[in-house]
C-alpha cells in the first residue's frame, strides 16, 4: 500500500512533498524540536532487517552450497531407481544424425586383432611359444606371428612393440611393485573383487540357441502381441530403471558396429570364422550405470570399473530376461569383455551422449562416468535419436583428458578417419600398457575423473553443462575450460606411475576412508 | 545438512529476499534517491552474483575441492566487490540531500 508521500512523480521532489517529507522525519525520528521520541521507526527497522537479511542470506547460500556439494545424493546417477530426479530433458538436444561423422563406406572391426584385450591374448600365447622354442630370441617381428596377427603387425609395428614391452618389461615390474608396495591397495582390490562377484554367467551358446526364449520342455515360445511399439519402448525403459539401470537408450543397430570375428566365451564354436549378423539383432538396448563417486575420484589406484560393470551386467541380464519372458529373441553383450560388437557408438545413436576426445561415451547426467552394457532384440520397439549438447565442440578445445593422460593415449590433435567414421582414435595398446604400470585395481580411468563433464549432479555443475549445451558462440567453453584446469588441478601426468617407473602412485584425489587399508589392517605393526 | 538443500530453505531465502528488497527501498528513499527499474536491475544482478559467488565457494568446499572453492571465490568475490563498487556509486547517482528525495517504485 502506498504512503501519502509517495504520490509524486518518480525522482522528483515536489514543493507539497518537501513539507511532507519533513512532516515524516518528524514523525519517524523525534518531534518538531528535534527530540528523538525513542521509537525506532519503521525505515530504520526495515534497514537492519535488511542487513541481517543479507547476512542471513548470504550465510545460507554457503552452507546450501556446502550441503549440495556434500550431498552423496549428487554423486551422479544414485538418485533413485526410478531416475526422477536424475533424467536430463533430451528433448531439445535431439538431432537427426549422431555428431561423430560418416566419410566413408563403414567396416566392422576384426575383434581377433583390433579387440586389444583379444589380441593380447593371441599375442601372449605366441610369443610364449615363441620364447620356448627359440630360447634367447632376437628382435621380433610381425612375420613370427600367424595371421591374422602378421598382418597386422605389418600394418601397425608400433603395437607389436607396445605389446612386447607390455609382457616383458611392465609386468615384471607391476609384480616387483605390487610385492614392494601393493598392500596399500588391499581394501581396494577386496571391494572391487567383491563388487564384481555377481553378475550372469558366460552366454552359453551361439545366438540362435541361447538368444530364443524357451518354454517348458525347451520348447520355443510364441512371441506376444503388442499393441504399440512408443509404449513398448516406455515399458522397457522403465523396467530397465527398476533392473538397476541408470540410463536407457534404444536404436537400431548398425551393423558396422558389430565384430567382424566372435570373441571367445561368447559361445560361437570358432572364433576365426567370420561373425555373421543374426536377422533378430534388429534392436539396441544400451542400459548403463556410473562408477561409485568416490573411489572413481580416486583413479587410477583406488577406483575401480568393476562397480558399474557389474549393475550394467545385472541391469541387462534381467533386461534379456524380461524381453524373453515376452516370447523375444535377446542377447546380452556386457562388460568386461563379453560383447560381440562395440558399445560406444551404439550408445550414442541411442541417445545417451557423445562420444569425448577420450573415446568414452560423455552423458548429460553422468558425463564420462558411464559404464554401458547392451541387449540387442527384435522386440518391436521405437528408437530414440541421438543428442547434440555440445560435448564434440567442447572436446575440441578443452583436452584436459589428454593433458592428464599419462600414456598419451589420447589424442592432443583432430580426429581421424576409422573404418569409415571421423572420431577422436584413442591408442589402446600405449593405453593399456600404462594398466600394467599402475599399482591398484586393474585400469586407470583418468580421464573418466579429469573430465569436466564428469561433476556432481549439483546446481552448479548441472548450470554448467547447459550453458555449454546452449551456448552457439563456444565462448563459454573455452572460459569453463579455463576455469576448470584452474580451479580442478590434478597430479602431474608422470606422478601416476609405480615407482619403479618414477612416479608415486598418485591418485586424482585422495581415497575414501573406507578404502584407506593402513587404517584397518595391521601389517607387522606399520602404523 | 539436509534442511539447506530442501524447499523449506528457499522458502526462508525468499523471505530473506524480500526483505533485503524493502530495505534497500527504504535505504533509497532516506537518501532521496530516485530507483528506476534499471537500478533495480541492476541491483539484483549484483546481488544474484554474489549469492552465485557465496554458493560456489560453499559448494567447491562440500565436494572436497577446496582448491575450486578459494580461487573461485577470490576471482568471483573480486569481481563482486569491484561490481558492487560500481553499482553502489550508480545507485548513488542522482541523489538529493540525505532525506530529502523519494525513490521511485513502480
């Protein structure tokens, strides 16, 4: 309600009011004589309130702050199940082609040679044949090993040299240094064994016997009618939430991003004939989860990805479960390594995110701390689209991944043209030679920790993330950018490294308490 | 800790919010200074940021950066100073004598 003395014009002071106004000082500081009439007046008291107010405010934004830092349901992804309180409005990121790009006809990888886990495998067993026939062998070369190995240590003798050294130099060393100084990670290992204890058994047997439900008497089933494939999509989405899933994406699958070859335990009966693409694998169902916030803080020693693995692994289990319960052919591909095709790319046509300079798939709500696992399926199904949220223009500038890499497996440059697709190529074999050169679980995941996008679901990270995705200039990439390498420094790329390499088993931020072993564990009276 | 990230907190913030509002209006108004909207605006800019820069350096504490948490605050309390400098003399621009004038509400 407006006083009388406020009728006049704004900014103006009328000749009526001045006699009002002195009126008012009367009235609210002491009377005509100047006598204070010990009242405290109505503008005075709002004053103060004000400055408390202030101060109370101010008092309170830190300690929301404080609380929304502290907050472990901000550890990205664990809000609930459901993911109410979670789930990014992709509706205004979506785009009609993924932001990786197509310059050419696409292949499938052959997983025997350019799967690393499958071809270190094949290159151990041949290089140890090798060592015992041929006792102190010279300098090796690609035309000592069988193809498809020769072939393609020709092409790339780069690897062939990482590979060696992995085996003969690396792994005597992690051994030397885990005696020395691996007990430190004991509690670690412990809970990354255990958290990785459960999961579903190997796939028992090429696609057209394990992926097709069976009745009683092993029986096949009769697919069920449905009435929509939009709700079916719902359906899936959401019971995939409640099977322990963060994240849901579906596409359909394309074809260059399933191996060319089978890799072992996936129950094909050889893995040197080609892997033909069964007509039912129509579908993707990319489920995911992140990694536990703080042990991931503290990669690459502490962290761990068994975690994350192991609820993808569930979480798509019981997927494939429910699928076959509705009469559906489905086929989980889950990590670590059980998969027939390649998961990255498939998460990203499904909408889930983009790919990162570091080659892992960079999510609105996770960021890089996303572990995927797929079930493909001929349930009739609506696809999502892919998003845009800025993740390909951000990775241009930011590479603070690859500035904290300790491998140099990730790129400092452009991206590069791979079986047909223009992305950032990540070195696998510099990358996982540096696993065999950290003390603590198996991996590193750094680049999972360093990335900006990788942040508590916070007010602040989550503003953050949409300014960027909203911001068509780039400007606020390269100040975010700026600010994070200032405000977020980590260790000196060579301080990750064991000892024995030179560095101190540096993590990217020190571990929980429940992981530090020294506090638990008496080992001969150290501390 | 959970009251500070609850509706209760912002319902006790925007009250607080409120307040801080009259205040300054009644503030303005012993001074005489006149307060168009673009004061206003301006004002609350100013007070937006350094709520903005209190949070940050809260919220880089709670998440055990305490290194985000004292360069960012140093940089953004730098910049909220040097702007309430600057919003203070605008706001002080166009004053009468000390009780004489009346801001402007619209």
């Amino acid at each position: 309600m407006r006083e009388p003395e406020e009728g006049d014009e704004r900014g103006e002071v009328m000749g009526r009011d001045k006699g009002r106004i002195q009126e008012r000082g009367e009235r609210d500081h002491g009377d005509a004589d100047g006598r204070c009439t010990g009242e405290v007046n109505r503008r005075d008291f709002l004053k103060l309130a004000g400055l408390a107010s202030a101060a109370a405010g101010g008092a309170g934004l830190g300690a929301f702050g404080y609380a929304a830092g502290k907050d472990p349901n901000t550890h990205l992804g664990l809000q609930n199940e459901y993911g109410a309180s979670l789930v990014f409005n992709r509706k205004r990121y979506r785009v009609d082609v993924p932001t990786y790009e197509k310059v050419g006809p696409g292949s499938r990888p052959d997983a025997r040679v350019e799967q690393i886990f499958e071809r270190r495998g094949r290159f151990m067993r041949e290089y140890m044949q090798l060592r015992s026939s041929q006792g102190g062998m010279g300098p090796i070369t690609p035309q000592h090993f069988p193809e498809p190995l020769q072939r393609y240590y020709l092409a790339h003798p780069q690897d062939l040299e990482l590979d060696r050294v992995n085996v003969d130099e690396l792994q005597p060393l992690l051994r030397a240094d885990s005696m020395e100084y691996g007990d430190a990670y004991i509690l670690a290992q412990a809970w990354s064994s255990a958290m990785g204890a459960v999961g579903p058994g190997p796939v028992s047997g090429p696609p057209e016997q394990n992926d097709f439900p069976r009745g009683r008497g092993g029986l096949p089933v009769e697919p069920l009618a449905l009435k929509d494939p939009v709700r079916t999509a719902e359906l899936l989405k959401a019971v995939a939430m409640q099977f322990g899933s963060t994240l849901v994406g579906i596409t359909r699958l394309n074809p260059d991003w399933v191996y060319g070859y089978p890799i072992r335990g996936r129950g094909f009966p050889s893995t040197e004939e080609p892997l033909e693409i069964p007509d039912w694998w129509t579908y993707a169902i990319v489920v995911g989860t992140p990694m536990s916030w703080d042990p991931m803080y503290a990669n690459p020693t502490y962290g761990s990805s068994e975690d994350a693995y192991s609820r993808s692994r569930i979480a798509a289990a019981r997927l494939e479960a429910f699928i076959k319960a509705l009469g559906y052919p489905a086929r989980i591909h889950v990590p670590g390594t059980s998969y027939d095709l390649m998961v990255p790319p498939i998460a990203i046509d499904a909408g889930l995110g983009e790919q990162g300079r570091h080659g892992v798939v960079i999510t609105p709500e996770l960021g890089s701390n996303f572990r995927p696992a797929v079930v493909t399926t001929n349930i009739p199904v609506a696809t999502d689209k892919p998003i845009d949220i800025g993740v390909d223009d951000f990775c241009l500038h930011c590479k603070v991944c690859a500035e904290a890499c300790p491998s140099g497996a990730i790129p400092m440059g452009g991206k590069e043209e791979v079986r047909g697709y223009r992305r950032w190529k990540i070195d696998t074999a510099k990358c996982q030679n540096f696993w065999t050169s950290n003390l603590g679980n198996m991996g590193c995941r750094i680049c999972v920790s360093v990335c900006p996008y990788t942040r508590k679901a916070n007010w602040l990270h989550k503003a953050a993330m949409k300014v960027t995705a909203n911001d068509p200039t780039g400007l606020s990439e390269r100040v975010l950018t700026g600010m994070h390498k200032s405000f977020y420094p980590g260790p000196d790329p060579e301080d990750y490294y064991m000892p024995s390499l030179g560095g101190t088993s540096a993590s990217y931020r020190p571990p929980p308490w429940w992981l530090r072993t020294e506090d638990f564990i008496d080992r001969g009276g150290e501390g | 800790m959970q009251i500070f990230t609850s509706g209760f907190f912002w319902f006790v913030q925007g009250i607080l919010f409120v307040v801080i509002l009259l205040a300054v209006r009644a503030w303005a108004r012993d001074r005489g200074l006149p307060m168009p909207p673009w004061k206003w605006a301006l004002f609350l800019i100013w007070l937006l940021f350094a709520g903005f820069t209190i949070a940050f350096a809260g919220t880089s504490f709670g998440e055990g950066e305490p290194t985000a948490g004292l360069r960012g605050g140093l940089l953004f309390g730098l910049v909220t100073i040097i702007g309430g400098v600057g919003v203070w003399r605008i706001l002080l621009a166009g004053g009468g004598p000390r009780g004489e004038g009346i801001a402007g509400d619209s």
